[in-house]
C-alpha cells in the first residue's frame, strides 16, 4: 500500500529560508545592541570628603616648667685691711751670736756616769729552757741531757731514800705517791726544795735527799744563767 502526501505540506522546501530569516534577526539584534549608547548614572550632591580630617591627632597641650636654680650664697666680705703709717716705728729684733771667743772659758755641765743595770732574767721551766742544766756526767744534745737528768735524780732518790720507813709508819699497804720539786740555781745548787708525801716524816726524808744532790752546770736562757725550776713524781710501794 503506498502512502500518500500532500506536496504541500512538505516543510523541507522553506527550511533554508527560515535559517536565513533567523540570522538576519541575530544580526539586527547585535546591531542594535552595539549602537545603544549607555551614560553614567548621576546621584545627588554627596557634599565634600576632607581626607586630612583622618590625619589629624590630638597633641595635649603641656606646660614647660623651668628647672629651679638654687640660690647661690652671697661671696664672702673681704677682710677688713688694716693701714698701716710709714711713720710708725718697727721694733728690730737683734740676733746675739753664738760664737765664742777662744780667751772666754766654757761652762760644761757634769757628766753623771750611769751604772748599767743588769738584766734580771726570771726562773724558767725545765721544759722550756733552751740550754737545760747538765746534771754531772751527762753528755749528747738537749733532748738527750734532759732524758740523763731526769735519769740520774731518780736513780739518786732510788739509792738515798730509806726504803723502809714507809713500812715503819704503819701506812697502808698500797702504792704512795710523792711529788718534789725544786730549783737549780743560776750557780747549780739545788734549793727551795719542796715535797707532798702521805706523811710527814716522809715528806721531811725527801727534801733531806734531794739537798744531796751533786751541783750542776746551771742553765742558760738567751746566753746568761738562770734558775731552773724542775719537778718530779716519785710511788712508794707500802707492804
């Protein structure tokens, strides 16, 4: 079965037409557009704008004060000068020499002569004498005299005292302690000897004893003789 068209109705044949009325209508439209003339719009008076307005600060007023100078005192008065007239008369003050003349005698004054007093050195201590007293026999530098003389007045008592008197007195049995002292003079002799002793009978034994003593070379402190002070224990053994 064939269809069948109208040959009217065949749009195909006006296509091309239409397309060309489209482009002119475009290109009118891009005419008319380009030739349109725009103008700024114009507002009111807006008035003035002052941008140094914004610039400005406010500087606080100060006042400058001036620095107080202190008061400076007045220069002193000048000193009162004293005028003195020519006419007055100035005493002169006359020097007498000193020189003497040969023919005139000199008074010279009594010389008194004056004995030197002799220096008085007192009593030293065993301990600290410098040169100790040399008990007779002993020899060897000072330690060594001073171990000799402490050797020798113990062997002298060991060998002088009565040994048995103690024991006599009826003390109790027991160790006794005695303690002696005494001085080597400036010549050696021994003097002011002293005892302590548990009785005194024993007490008086002990300075008889020790009066024995042999005389020393005495001892010397800063060259010249002196006393020697010198002090010892002695134990007594009661039965």
């Amino acid at each position: 079965m064939q269809s069948k068209k109208n040959p009217k109705s065949n749009l195909e044949n006006y296509s091309k037409i239409f397309m060309q009325i489209g482009l002119v209508l475009a290109l009118f439209i891009t005419y008319a557009a380009i030739e349109q003339k725009t103008y700024d719009k114009v507002y009111g008076d807006l008035g003035t704008v002052d941008m140094n307005a914004e610039l400005e600060e406010e500087i606080p007023i100060t006042e400058r004060v001036e620095p107080v100078k202190p008061k400076t005192p007045p220069p002193p008065a000048p000193e009162k000068i004293e005028v003195v007239e020519d006419e007055k008369e100035i005493e002169e003050t006359v020097i007498e020499s000193t020189e003497t003349d040969e023919t005139e005698a000199i008074e010279v004054e009594e010389i008194e002569e004056v004995e030197e007093v002799e220096e008085v050195v007192e009593d030293v201590s065993f301990m600290i004498i410098e040169d100790v007293p040399v008990f007779p026999g002993c020899k060897g530098n000072k330690d060594q005299l001073k171990t000799c003389f402490s050797k020798m007045v113990q062997k002298h008592f060991s060998r002088k005292f009565d040994a048995d008197l103690p024991n006599e007195l009826g003390l109790a049995p027991g160790r006794k302690r005695v303690f002696i002292g005494f001085k080597i003079d400036r010549t050696g002799n021994i003097v002011n000897v002293n005892a302590r002793a548990p009785h005194p009978k024993i007490k008086s034994e002990v300075i008889k004893v020790m009066k024995q003593l042999p005389k020393m070379k005495p001892g010397r402190q800063r060259g010249k003789p002196v006393g020697v002070k010198y002090s010892i224990p002695f134990t007594l053994i009661v039965e």
